[in-house]
C-alpha cells in the first residue's frame, strides 16, 4: 500500500509533468501541483499533505531558500528534491530537511523507487525537556555563527554549480543569456545586463538582458556608470541613480522603466583586465549590499574564464569563417581565370578553324576551272557539284561543333 496518497509537485518544467502524472497512476496518488510564490506557501498552512516534491531549474539561492520555507511549514512530512544542480552538496545545502534527491533526467520509476526509500514517520512521542545549563548570552551566538558558516557554505555551493553550468556552454549568446539570468535570480533583481569590452573599438557592448529586447546594444567605453567601472575596474553600489552624474536617464524615459538602484561590476580575467561588467537593477527586496556585491565578485570570477573562453571559441569561429569566405574568393577567382584563359583560348582556335575553312579560294578555283574546261561533260559538273555540296556541310558542322563546345565550356 502507497503511503503517499497526497502529493504536492512544485514543476519547473511542463514537459515532467506527464512524468508526475504516470507515477501517480501508478501509485494511485492524488496529485497537486503549485507554483513557487507565497499564495502557495499560504495553502500548505491550511492543509496537510503526504509527500512535497521540488523541482530546481536554477542554481540560486531563492531556489534553496524556498525549500527551506517548505520545511520550516511541512515538517516532518518528506520533501523530495529534483534538479540536475546541487547533487555533490545536496547535505550541505539541504542537510535533514529533504528525504531524497533524484538527479535529473528522470522518469517515473526513479521517482517511485525514491519515494519508497523513504522511511515512515515516527509515533511522535512527547518528551519533557531537559534542564540545559548554558549561559543563555551564549546560545544565541554560537546559532547565529552557525547559521552564517551553512549560509555561507550554501553560497559556496551555488557559485560552483553556476561555475560547472557555465562552463559546459559553448554557444556565445546562450552563455551571455544564462549570466545575466542567473545573476538577476541570484540577487533576486528585476533587470540585468552583461556588457563585454571591445577593447579595439573602445566599446562596451551587449546582445542581451533580462527585460530588454533581445539587440545587440553599443555605447562609448567611457560613457555611463557601466563605462565608469570598466575604467575603473572597481564595483559601485548605488541607492539614488537619478542624482549620479553618469546615470543615464533617457533610457528609462524611453522604456517607461524607473531604476531605483544600481548593482555596477567588473568582470575580470586572471591577469586582471576587465572583460565586461555586471549592470543589476532594482533589487526586489531593498537595497543592494556589500554581501551581494562579494557574491557577484565572486560570481563574475567564475564566468569571467567561461566568458574568455567563449570570446576565444567566437574569434576562431569568425576567423575560420574569413578564411572560408577567402578560399571561396580565391575558388570563384581561380574558376574565372581558368573560364577566361579557356576562352581566349578557344576563341583563337575557332577563329583560326574557321578562317581556314571559310578561305576556299584553293579548292573553287581548281572546281571552276573543271567546271569551264569540262563545260559539257554532265558527269564531271555532277561531281564537281557533290563535292561543293560536301565541302559546304563540312563547314555547316564544323561550325555548329564549334558553337555547341562554346556554350558547353561557358554555361
């Protein structure tokens, strides 16, 4: 008998719900699915379930936090974790709190073996609490550093996992999407945008960014607060953008978009040089801090080689293709060299074989002149008429030959 007849799915994906779906054929579950937002979290207040499954799409830490809220509402009912992230340090960032992780893909078996290894729950037993001698000053602060060596440990574990999914792009502008959409998540903003330095143009420019059309946008080196950092090479927190004197106003009276503040960093390689910069926009919950500046430094070390890396991949890319584009002028010069050297050469031997053909004056005159000695002999005119007759559609071929070669050689 299936134990978890309840079950409450937080999908991130459409396509695995059909996968939810046969499991609970299968196990004659009732399935509920929500989205990850508070109205949710409000409902499991208001009704128990069995079994809560968690889908993570994105390596940040709102992801962590949000299990964390279903714990802290559900205990001590089993929570299964589905992701293709967090696998290696899942106790570090989950510990107790989740009864299985299934690593991503998945099918229904897997989900129907994982929910089985969970162990029952306990007869809840009501225990006295014991007598705890410490000093009541001290427990506080040994849970607060404790809370901040896990908090900082679930950082640690989302900048490598943003490290190990960055690295396995290969395309230029899916890895510039997947940067600023995880930095927006990761600090919980409402836009961001990675500009990259063109260092011969002296530019910053961008393809894309979270609340922008997808465009390849260019502005000065040493324009803006982006321009500034890269100069720089130091981060910039801003509170009061409409009051700095590099804050560029017309793009949010143009958009209809009101920047409250700013998150501005450089992105550098390992010998220091600013490759691009970090531009976030409204953090959703306050202020941006000195903990999310450290993160996205952090953060933009990591992506820095992936970045380098995907420039170098791009410039042999648009290399390759100029040395294709220039073996395909050389192949199409080549070709017409070859067409105009096989027609001058051509055209002076059909002109030469017909000039030969066509000055006749060597074989009619001799025929003229049997013609008037032989005047009245029928037989030597019918022969000498054979002949003209033959000479004629000799040439008749040979120029028909000729012309047949022509538009064979230059079609």
């Amino acid at each position: 008998m299936n134990p978890m007849k309840s079950v409450v799915v937080f999908p991130e994906n459409r396509d695995t719900k059909s996968i939810y779906q046969s499991y609970a054929n299968m196990t004659d579950s009732v399935l509920y699915f929500k989205d990850k937002n508070k109205s949710s979290l409000a409902s499991l207040m208001e009704q128990d379930f069995d079994l809560y499954i968690m889908e993570i799409m994105q390596p940040v830490m709102s992801e962590i936090e949000f299990v964390d809220q279903v714990y802290s509402l559900v205990k001590p009912r089993p929570i299964i974790v589905i992701s293709s992230y967090f696998y290696d340090t899942r106790d570090i960032v989950f510990g107790d709190k989740i009864q299985g992780f299934i690593l991503k893909p998945f099918e229904h078996e897997k989900l129907a073996e994982a929910v089985a290894a969970i162990a029952p729950l306990p007869v809840e037993e009501v225990v006295a609490p014991k007598a705890v001698e410490v000093q009541e000053a001290v427990v506080p602060e040994i849970t607060a550093k404790v809370d901040q060596v896990v908090q900082e440990s679930k950082k640690l574990s989302v900048l490598l996992e943003i490290s190990r999914s960055l690295n396995s792009i290969t395309d230029f502008d899916e890895l510039l999407h997947r940067i600023i959409v995880l930095s927006a998540d990761t600090l919980n903003a409402e836009r961001a945008t990675l500009f990259i330095v063109d260092k011969k143009k002296k530019q910053l420019w961008s393809r894309t960014g979270i609340g922008l059309e997808k465009q390849e946008i260019r502005i000065p080196i040493d324009s803006g607060i982006a321009g500034e950092v890269a100069l720089q090479g130091e981060a910039q927190i801003i509170d009061d953008p409409y009051h700095h004197p590099k804050f560029n106003k017309d793009v949010d009276i143009k958009t209809g978009f009101t920047t409250r503040n700013i998150l501005c960093m450089p992105m550098k390689n390992i010998n220091g040089e600013v490759l691009g910069v970090f531009q976030i926009l409204n953090k959703k919950d306050g202020q941006f801090t000195k903990a999310d500046q450290v993160f996205l430094n952090a953060m933009a070390a990591s992506t820095g080689i992936a970045i380098e890396n995907a420039l170098l991949r791009d410039q042999m890319k648009q290399q390759l293709k100029e040395i294709k584009e220039s073996y395909d002028d050389l192949y199409i010069a080549q070709n017409q060299i070859l067409k105009e050297s096989r027609f001058s050469i051509f055209s002076e031997m059909s002109a030469y074989v017909r000039s030969v053909l066509q000055d006749n004056s060597q074989m009619t005159d001799p025929m003229k002149e049997l013609k008037r000695l032989y005047a009245f002999d029928v037989q030597i005119k019918q022969s000498v008429g054979k002949i003209q007759d033959a000479y004629d559609t000799l040439l008749q071929r040979v120029n028909l030959y000729m012309d047949a070669k022509k538009e064979e050689l230059f079609k």
